[in-house]
C-alpha cells in the first residue's frame, strides 16, 4: 500500500513516458480522473479511458510522443505539495511554469484546475504538481 496516491499516480506516468510505453494503467480516483483530464485537455496525453468494472476502478492512459523524434510530450512532471510539506498559493501569487509554457496543477475549493484557470477564478489552493 501507498501512502501517497498522487505521487504514485505522477510516477507510474513518469516511468511509462521514460521508458516509451503507449499505454499506463493506473488505479482510480476522483483527483486523479480530474488530474487526466487536466492532462488531455493540455496537451499532455493523447487519450484515457475510465474503467470502473472493478471495485476501485482503473484509468488508462494513451501517452503521447513527438512523431519525428520519438520523445515523450512531457518532459518533467514534478509533485510539488508532498504530505510532509503542504504547498499553497493565494490567487495572487499562483505559481508560473517554464514561464508560462508548463502547467501547474492545483487543488481548490472549486475543484482540481490550472493554475492559469485558479487565477481565472480568483481562487488559491494546494499546488499538486507541475508538468511541462
């Protein structure tokens, strides 16, 4: 058993990118469904499927490479909020990746969005993790 479901969830990606896998299966939950969406609509992915047969639930996810290079589309996906050490940011002062290029992924009150989207909304959270 894992302590950490969500760095769990960013490694399992990690690996699967480093090592040139097509697809990853990974455990559900409702963050993480909300993380993979975040993730497609992005750019990041190239699709996932939800598969809630079992108990828990599965979610597949389709990564996505350059054509001519062969390189995973994301470079680094880094948890930033660990349980030893919470993240937070105020609208105000929401984290900015790779100057603007990357995305920064955050819990809010309204739900997991962009850091972009925080901003938008004018709402703070916990900074989960930043892809780019």
């Amino acid at each position: 058993m894992y302590t950490d479901p969500i760095a769990d969830f960013l490694t399992r990606i990690r690996n699967a990118a480093m090592a040139g896998h097509r697809v990853v299966e990974i455990p559900a939950s409702k963050v993480k469904k909300e993380m993979t969406k975040i993730l497609f609509d992005q750019g990041y992915i190239l699709s996932y499927k939800f598969d809630d047969s079992s108990a828990q639930g599965t979610i597949k996810i389709a990564l996505k490479y350059n054509t001519s290079t062969k390189e995973s589309v994301i470079k680094k996906i880094q948890r930033v909020s660990k349980p030893g050490l919470r993240k937070y940011a105020g609208a105000k002062e929401m984290p900015r990746v790779l100057n603007g290029l990357g995305v920064a992924i955050v819990s809010t009150s309204h739900g997991v969005m962009t850091g972009k989207q925080a901003t938008r909304e004018n709402v703070g959270g916990e900074v989960l993790c930043y892809v780019y």
